[in-house]
C-alpha cells in the first residue's frame, strides 16, 4: 500500500490491517493471536478471522505486538530563554514513532501572567498542523494565582486536560511557593486532575550557582553541583507532603536520582497516592559526562534536575521501575542545538535545558530492563504505555491492544539491536547523549492510528496527522483512593462547654507584634533616656518588665476566686 | 573553712566531700569520693586527704551524677506582652528541685528588635533571678543584613554559639529557604550552631485557617493543623540545607516519630545533625489536646504539638537509648490557665508552652533507664553530657572530673513520686503530667559546690546563677564540618574555550507581564477586541517555527568548511 499519496486532510482512516502470527503482550498477559484494524481501531482480535478480502497482511512471525508506546512528558514547543526547540512537534512526533511511540504529552509552558488558554490553544494548534503522531497536552502553571480557577476549569471541563505541572524550582520566574502548591492542589482535586511538581528546591540552588559562579565555575560541572540529589530529593518529599495534606494525588515528573526515587517508593509504602517518572537519559545514561572535556558534550547532558553522577544510579532506578515504584517512563525531550546551548558558555546558568530520549525511549527500557531480566514483556508495556494510559484517563483506548482500542500497534523485535548516533538519530539535534550506545530491542513496524508508518526500516508519516486526545477529569485509578480518603478526612471539634474562666489582659495586643518588621527599633515602650544610645536603654526597659510579674500574679490569683473554681477550669 | 558566707551571691568557698558513691559519667561508673572546693572538683578518687573540718555527705552508695543541663527552656518569652508565670526564679529554683543545675534559655527577640538589646535583657533578668548557672541561646526573628553585625558581636564577645532560626510562624519568624541558606552559611563562618524550629508554617497557615473555617477553635485544632507530616517536612529540609551548606544543625523539639526517623536516617548518611526530644514528648502524648476539660486542653498545646500517636514516647526513648537523638530538652514555657485563656475562642491565639523543666530527668530515668533501653551512662550523656559538648561547655558542665564545675546529684534511682501540681515548683496551676508516677529523682544537687536540694528541701538562693559564656566551635560539632569542609572544595573542569556558534538571543522580556495581580488578565472568554492578541500569537508561532531555518545554518556550520574546530567534536 502507498502513503505517499495520502492527502493533507490530516486524519481519515480507510486501511484495513491484518497482522498476523504475532504475540500480543499487554500489561497483563500475552498470548497469541491475530489482529484486524479497520478504521483506525482494533476491530477484532483472535485466530482465524474472519476479515474481508484485499486487506493488507503484516506478518509478525516470531515477534511481539505491542501497545504503541506513551511518552508522557514532552517539550517539543516551549521555548527557553526564548530559544525554540531545535525538534518541533514534526520532528519530535516523528522520531517517536520511528522509536515505537505512538502518543505524546507534551508540555504546554504558561509564561507568568499570560493566559493558560491561550496558550494552551497556540500550543494545540502548532501541533495539530505539526505532529505526526496523536498527542495530547499537561499545562505548566508558572504563577498560581486564585485567578486562574475559572481557567482551570474551562481546561478540565471542557478542553480536556487533567494533568497540570508545577515548578518548585526556577526561583523568582516560575517557582511557587508552598502556600501557592496548597492552594493549586487544592483546587486540582476538587477538578479532579493530577498534580505534577518538578520536584527541585529552587532556592537553594540559586544560592548555589551564585556561589559557585563567584568560584569561577562556569562549565556545565556547575549545573550538576549545583542541582545536587539533596535539593531533588528535598523538594520531592515537599511535594509529597503537600500533596498529601491537600489529598492531592501527585506526579513527579523526572525523577533523576536515587534518594529521590526512594523518597517516592516509601510514601507509596505509606500509602500516598503519588508516582514518579524517570526518564530515559536517567535510565540510560549518568551525570559523569558534565565534567567531559569537551564544552558541546558536557553541555548537551544539560537537564533538570540534572543526570546523577553515581553510575549506579541507572541499574537502581530500572530495579525500581520494575517493581512498581515507580510507574511511567517518558523522554523529557528538549533539544537544544550545540549553538543555543552555547548562549550559556560562559555561565552555565544560561545553558537551555533539556536532553534527547523520545526515540530511544522504549529501545532503553527493553535493554535495560527486560533484556537483563528484571522485568518481564508485560510490566514492559505497563511503564512504556499503560501506566500512562490509565493515570491520564486515555485507557483503554490508548495503552491496550484489545478491541474498540485506537489501532497504535508496535511490532516490537527483542532481538535486533541497534547503536544510537546522532548520524542515524531523526532529530535535528547533533549531539546525541546517547552517542554509540547499543541498545537490544527495536520497533520493526509501527502503526499508528490504523496506518502502517514505519516498516522496512522506511518512516513514513504525514505532517499533521496527529490527533489531540482529550482526556477526561477524575481517573478511576488515581481518585478512587481519593475520593475515598475526602470522606474519610472530616476532621471533627471536641464539643465542651464554653470556657469560663479567668482570660488574661491583653493589652498590649498591638504593640508587641510590630506591623512593619522593618523599624528596628524596639517595640516596647520607649524610655526617656535621650542623649543615651539604644543598647543601655536597652537595661532599663529589662527592669520594667521584670516588675511587670506583679499584675501577673494578681491575675494568676483569681484562678482560685473566693468563689469557688469555676469548673470548667478545674484541674481534674 | 573560709565561710564568708554573705549576701554576695557566689558563695563558692564551701568544702564539701561526698563519699561512698558511685561516679556515673557517660563513659563509666566507678565508685569513688569526690572533694569539692570553692565550686570545683578538686579530687576524684578513693582515700582522699582531705583537710579537717570538711562537711561530709554520705552517698551510701547512691549515683554521683553530673547535674543535668536543660538545653530548651523559656522563662521570659512573652506571648503578647505577657510573660510566663515561671520566670527565671520559679523556673530555675523547679530545675533545681529536678536535679537540673544548668540551664540553656532562649533569647526571643520580636521582629524587629536588635538582637543585643534582647540578649542583654535576658542576661540582666537572669543574673537577678536565677538560682542555677545559666546560658542564652539567641533566636532571630528575621534575617537581614543588620542582624549580621550583631550575630558576629554575640559569637565574638558575648559567648554565644548557637542561635534558633523558625521555619513556622508564618509572616512572622518564619524565614524563606534562601534566607535560611544564607543564616546557615553565615552562622557556620561564625562557628555557631544552628538550631531550628521544623515545621512547615506555609503549610500550617493553611490548614489553620480551613480547620477554623471548619468551625474548629478549640486546642484539638492545633494538632489537626499542624500534623506530623508538616514537622517531619521540615525536618528534612533542614537537614538538606545544613548539608548543603555544611553546617552543623540542632532540631529543637522533637516531637513525632516520623521528625526523629528523619534524623536517624540523615545521620546514617552522615550528616551533622542533632535531635532533642523534650520530656513532654517522652512521657505524655497528643491525645489530651481532646480533653473535654478546656483548661486542660489548653495546657498541652505547644509547637511541633505531641503527637497523638500514643506509641511516640517509647520510639522517641529507644531512638534516645541507641544515640540517634542525643540531648533532652524540656521547652519548659509555662503560662497560666487565664493566660492560655486569650486563644479560648481561636487555637491559634493559645500561647504555646508546656512545663517540663522539673521533670526531665526523673522520667528519662522512668522511661528509659528502668525500662531497660538505656543504662546509667546513657542516661548521664542524654541527660548531660551531650549537651555539654555540642554548646561548648564540656567539661567544665556534664562530667564528674577534676576541675569541672561541681555541679553534682545524688541520685536515686528507686525513689517514685507522684507528679502534680500542688507540689511542683513551677508556678504554672497546671502540671501536664498531672497524676504520672516517676521513678527515680535527686536526693541532693549541688550547684556550684552547694547544696541548694536536700531531701526534698530546696535552699535555693534567687541571683546565684551565673552566666556560663560558650565559644564558637565545638569540637563535637564542627570537627567533622572543618574536614568536610577541606574534601568538599569544588573545583571546575579545565577546558579550552568554546568557539563554536552561538545562538542570537533575541530578547525575551515579551512573554513577562509585570503583575500578577491582575486577575482579570487571565479568564478565559475575551470579547472580539481583545482577542486579537491571542491571533497574533498564532501567527507568531508560525513564525517561529519558520525561524528553524536559521538554525538549520548554525546547524551546518558544525560541520565547517575549514574543518571541525576540535573542542566542539562529538564524541
């Protein structure tokens, strides 16, 4: 069948698709069947169908059919220090699939005090005439403010996003306070939508590059030294406790660290509804390359938080993705090229950040993973598409091959292997982190929405055929726990009768909490002493107040009347 | 004897010898007699000769122990311009009575004031009024530039080397995580410690006010507004800036235990970190902030609150016994019932502070010794010793040595008392351990080399108490600080200087718009007008992505015609 005369109408589905002799492994079982697409969905699965005639056969002999991957965290669009990313949503959307990806979450970046639906249209148009592959969009709330409510939701309700990020870090451009996350997580679940941090603690870091510039440190090493583990792992346990005071459920996106990983497997233990996210560059790759000789290499690992140094780190958070901790794999991909990550070449602070992983993505986790036998097939598909599918409400018809399911099928092949180079690699970037790594497992077919657009090793997609997925508020399986704990969490008064005792005087309410801490100078009554300085009148005013515990005492008197304690005040 | 026993207040010259007792210092117990001599001990050991004429006290084979040192006491905290009923006589005349003979209070300055000023204050109170010695720990309200000179000024010539910072009391302590940072590294140049008040106050303030919207006022709604995952929050973060900065850091109340795990585990990862449960939270618990009894409620409330988890005293003892926390502390901070009373229709206006300070002892000795957790050593270090040696005062305080201080129990370790208020010397009308037994308690305590309790009697004397200077640096805290400091310099990556392209910044401020006030900006809908902008934004998008192929120039010139420059090769 031919695509090339596929017409710019962006999206109609008309092929019919057999494939057959394949093994279907989804999140919970596999077995063998066929699959019949028609219409961009899955119209049947079993042996033997019964399927009309002329239908193109794509044979799957001895290979795994899959889910086509979700790469739930995307920065193809918003722009950094008013850089555009070098990979827009046609080349971004295009190495996904080229990967086995068949659905993006991009990130929609509100700039402080512009609207969210502004820029959550501009950001929905430029990938509808752009994206290759159906995607679907989180917003980033740089300044919470009460404000935004109605916005919130007009954006859950009727545009469908449920899934809206916030900064920790970022100080003084897009970090919120712990106040401001109260109060967004708050209103997030009474939406019914899904918080996500960016768990860094801003502040501390930019007291670091500060110090660190004034040390004459001004390469990438900076970056990392600066965005130590500690200040990930901090905001990440913030993050979770808020989370749980405003029963929130949290997302933590791009957990680069160990500490940090293990911070969300223990409240997970503890039972909070949170889940966190690593990424492929840390599940691939570590932090050593900042300190690389070379400028342009040092820089292109440049991402927050930042690839942890520990080599280890990669091994741990696989065993972790594993086991359930953690729950979803996404790419982050933000490329920059050589020549915008070298506006920060004399200062590290201005490197833009972001790292490449949307195609590699599924080949790291296979390799990492299944092939070194932690995992097995259907966890695989579980962290690469239906863990994602579920959290943001696009399950069943995304994250499953089972019938009514949107056709997105990857035929996946264990046993090639490919070498990443930035020579071969679909993106416009020309460093590519991964550079000479083999990973074992690669997509050999890739269909996605019922049409075949990577076989043969050819890539074949059409600019703008990609859908926007809606999603819908309230996921059963992050708010049924939530829903659940709201009613549970009526906190309840002590009925007692009212207090009728002795209440000291306070006179003085006004005086010793100042209104405006900035005047210094003492805020208790003021002695005469003029030509004085202010230390020795400092003494006298001492011995006022040390004569002040007569009244006091008089009143603590009272606390026995002749009446008879009252008794209430009793001390039983 | 040179008994010139008159009004002055130090009256040191007293010779006493305390025999057949058993030394019990946190390293080891032996028995052994001990000489005293104007204030100090002169000798430690069997057979001593001693002049004629010395009073003798008999041990009988009892404890001899370093007296004990409350690190957290406020005696002259005023809430609202009211001060605590135990001031610095009451407070330290029912440490005393406790077996305690050395107190640390904390300096609380209001936003605002000069640090100075207050320290000199506290200092004037308390040599008028205290009967045991006695340090300052300073607190800082807020931080500034100003506080700098004075902090410097406190550590250089006032002997001060640790001062409390709040990570509550929002928009009024409270202080940012840069403002910490910059306290931390500011306060470690001095060689200070840094003690911190953990919790969470963004946080706090907020579920204040929805458990008041709730129509909760009473005390139950301090604890249901500051839960203990608020406290272990902070905790962690405290920790985390102290590692950051390399700077030693003292948890002041610890009171759940997920704040005391927090610690354990920071320190099993090295950190320098120190916790310091307080008696209250090492014998009662939380669920009497739901007495039906307001008065009673009230007494209990204090900041982090006690945990309502009735299992917290035990785990917070056996963190204790095994040494991840370290110090005792009482916060003792007593108010009257009346003056509990201001905060009867609203929680949050209740003055926090509880008593603590004569009861310290006795119930780690209830708690821990005679559970068996911890043993007569451990119980001198944590009671003691520990203290001594992370503010400075070892060994003149908290050990039985030639040439410390003699300030000395006698301790007994069978004793029970009841606790309650009619016959405690705190001047508070409520005793939070109201009805608790206690095993264990001073038979006598020296202070200074005299006896100010005997069997029940307390021969105190109101301006004894001296002010006990402390320098910067304690060996305990900043050894491993100093070594740290030497491994952790940060050192760059020579490289040759990038000459590649480098992409043309335009200048961005188009995005920012200056006021995020304006709540009308962001709604949704806008009339036809208006709507204008947002199509102009599309068209710029289009631009934008036609702006890829300037960039696909800069892409080429990686690839130069005089060949790649070397320094931004792949690979």
């Amino acid at each position: 069948m031919s695509f090339q005369g596929k017409k710019s109408s962006a999206r109609h589905a008309g092929d019919r698709l057999i494939i057959k002799g394949g093994k279907i492994v989804n999140d919970d079982q596999s077995f063998y069947a066929d699959i019949y697409v028609e219409d961009g969905t899955i119209k049947q699965i079993g042996e033997n169908l019964i399927v009309p005639s002329g239908v193109k056969t794509v044979d799957a002999y001895g290979q795994l059919v899959i889910p086509g991957g979700i790469d739930a965290n995307t920065n193809l669009y918003s722009p950094q220090k008013g850089l555009n990313p070098a990979d827009d949503f046609y080349q971004g959307t295009r190495a996904a699939l080229s990967g086995g990806t068949t659905t993006i979450m991009d990130h929609v970046l509100v700039e402080p005090g512009t609207s969210l639906l502004t820029a959550f249209d501009q950001w929905k148009d430029a990938a509808e005439q752009r994206a290759c592959c159906d995607f679907s969009l989180h917003v980033d709330i740089t300044r919470w403010h009460e404000g935004l409510y109605e916005e919130l939701e007009t954006l859950v309700k009727d545009k469908g996003v449920n899934s809206f990020l916030f900064f920790m870090a970022y100080k003084d451009k897009y970090q919120s306070s712990d106040s401001q996350l109260y109060e967004a997580f708050s209103v997030l679940r009474d939406l019914g939508a899904i918080a996500q941090v960016h768990a860094e603690n801003g502040d501390i870091i930019d007291e670091e590059q500060k110090k660190l510039l004034c040390l004459g440190i001004t390469g990438p090493e900076g970056h990392v030294i600066s965005h130590s583990e500690e200040v990930e792992t901090e905001a990440v346990y913030r993050a979770i406790t808020i989370a749980k005071q405003s029963n929130c459920p949290l997302y933590v996106t791009k957990v680069m660290s160990k500490s940090a990983a293990d911070v969300i497997a223990k409240a997970r233990k503890k039972g909070m509804v949170v889940y966190g996210e690593p990424i492929t560059a840390g599940l691939a790759t570590d932090g050593s390359h900042y300190w690389s000789k070379d400028w342009a290499i040092a820089a292109a690992f440049v991402t927050s938080p930042p690839l942890n140094p520990d080599p280890s780190t990669p091994q741990y958070l696989t065993s972790l993705l594993a086991c359930g901790d953690l729950q979803v794999t996404s790419s982050a991909q933000a490329s920059f090229s050589t020549a915008q990550k070298a506006v920060g070449k004399d200062n590290f602070t201005l490197i833009p950040e972001g790292t490449n992983g949307i195609e590699e993505r599924m080949s790291v986790v296979w390799d990492r993973a299944v092939a070194t036998g932690m995992m097995d097939e259907n966890e695989f598909v579980a962290v690469t598409s239906t863990n994602a599918a579920k959290l943001f409400s696009m399950y069943p018809r995304k994250g499953r091959i089972a019938v009514g399911s949107d056709a997105d099928i990857v035929i996946w092949n264990p046993k090639e292997t490919r070498i990443i180079s930035a020579n071969t690699h679909n993106l416009n970037l020309e460093v590519n982190i991964f550079e000479g790594l083999e990973f074992r497992g690669v997509a050999s077919v890739v269909i996605s929405g019922g049409r075949v657009l990577l076989e043969d090793g050819k890539l074949n997609v059409t600019e703008g055929s990609g859908r926007f997925i809606p999603r819908k508020a309230f996921p059963d399986i992050v708010y049924k726990r939530i829903k659940a704990r709201s009613k549970m969490a009526e906190a309840h008064g002590v009925p007692r009768g009212n207090y009728d005792g002795p209440v000291h005087d306070v006179i003085s309410m006004t005086k010793s909490v100042p209104p405006t801490p900035t005047t210094r100078g003492p805020p208790c009554p003021k002695t005469l002493t003029g030509p004085r300085n202010l230390h020795q009148s400092g003494f006298t005013l001492a011995g006022a107040q040390i004569d002040d515990h007569i009244p006091r005492r008089s009143a603590q008197r009272i606390v026995a009347p002749p009446g008879g304690r009252s008794n209430i005040t009793s001390l039983s | 004897m040179s008994g010139s026993k008159n009004s002055i207040p130090h009256l040191t010259s007293e010779r006493l010898l305390i025999k057949g007792g058993r030394v019990v210092n946190d390293d080891q117990s032996f028995y052994a007699d001990v000489y005293i001599e104007d204030g100090l001990i002169k000798q430690v050991g069997e057979n001593l000769v001693v002049p004629g004429g010395v009073k003798v006290i008999e041990a009988n084979g009892r404890m001899v122990i370093p007296g004990g040192i409350d690190v957290n006491t406020c005696l002259m905290k005023s809430y609202l311009g009211t001060q605590p009923v135990d001031d610095f006589f009451q407070g330290t005349k029912a440490a005393l009575a406790g077996g305690t003979t050395m107190i640390i209070d904390h300096v609380a300055p209001q936003p605002g004031d000069s640090l100075l000023e207050a320290f000199e204050r506290w200092q004037e109170a308390a040599d008028k009024k205290a009967c045991c010695d006695y340090s300052l720990h300073v607190d800082i309200p807020q931080w500034n530039e100003n506080v700098k000179d004075e902090l410097e000024l406190l550590v250089q010539d006032k002997g001060i080397n640790s001062f409390q910072v709040y990570m509550a009391y929002k928009d009024v302590y409270q202080m940012t995580d840069s403002e910490l940072y910059e306290a931390f590294s500011f306060l470690k140049q001095l060689g200070a410690v840094v003690l911190v008040h953990a919790e969470n106050g963004d946080l706090i303030a907020q579920e204040q006010r929805k458990i008041l919207g709730m129509g909760i006022t009473g005390p139950e709604g301090h604890p249901l507004s500051r839960p203990e995952e608020l406290e272990a929050e902070a905790v962690f973060r405290a920790i985390t800036l102290g590692n950051r900065v390399n700077c030693p850091v003292y948890i002041t109340k610890v009171m759940s235990k997920s704040a005391a795990d927090t610690i354990t585990q920071a320190r099993r990862k090295g950190s320098v970190v120190f916790g310091e449960p307080i008696t209250a939270s090492l014998a009662t618990d939380g669920s009497h902030y739901w007495s039906k009894n307001w008065a009673k409620a009230a007494a209990y409330v204090t900041s982090p609150p006690l945990s309502p988890d009735q299992t917290t005293p035990d785990h917070l003892h056996t963190l204790l016994a095994c040494g991840d926390l370290q110090v005792v502390g009482s916060s003792h901070c007593a108010y009257s019932t009346s003056q509990k009373a201001i905060g009867k229709d609203d929680f949050t206006l209740i003055p926090e502070g509880i008593n603590g300070v004569e009861e310290r002892m006795g119930f780690v000795w209830d708690k821990a010794v005679t559970m068996g957790k911890m043993d007569e050593n451990q119980f001198v270090a944590v009671t003691s010793t520990n203290a001594a040696k992370i503010f400075n005062l070892y060994p003149r305080k908290g050990r039985i040595a030639v040439g410390s201080d003699a300030d000395i129990v006698i301790w007994d370790p069978d004793s029970v008392k009841t606790i309650t208020a009619k016959l405690q010397q705190s001047a508070a009308e409520y005793n939070i351990f109201e009805g608790l037994e206690c095993r264990g308690g001073p038979v006598l305590v020296l202070s200074q080399g005299q006896v100010v309790y005997e069997e029940g009697k307390l021969h105190a004397q109101q301006g004894t108490g001296r002010f006990i200077p402390r320098k910067p640096f304690p060996d305990y805290a900043y050894q491993r600080v100093k070594f740290r400091n030497q491994v952790k310099r940060k050192q760059g990556v020579t490289r040759g200087i990038y000459d590649g392209p480098v992409y043309d910044v335009a200048p961005t401020p188009k995005y920012i718009t200056p006021s995020p006030s304006a709540k009308t900006s962001p709604t949704s809908h806008q009339p036809p007008p208006i709507r204008n902008l947002h199509q102009s934004n599309f068209s710029l998008s289009g631009a934008q992505i036609d702006d890829n192929i300037p960039r696909r120039s800069g892409h080429r010139i990686v690839a130069p015609p005089g060949g790649r420059s070397n320094i931004t090769s792949l690979g």
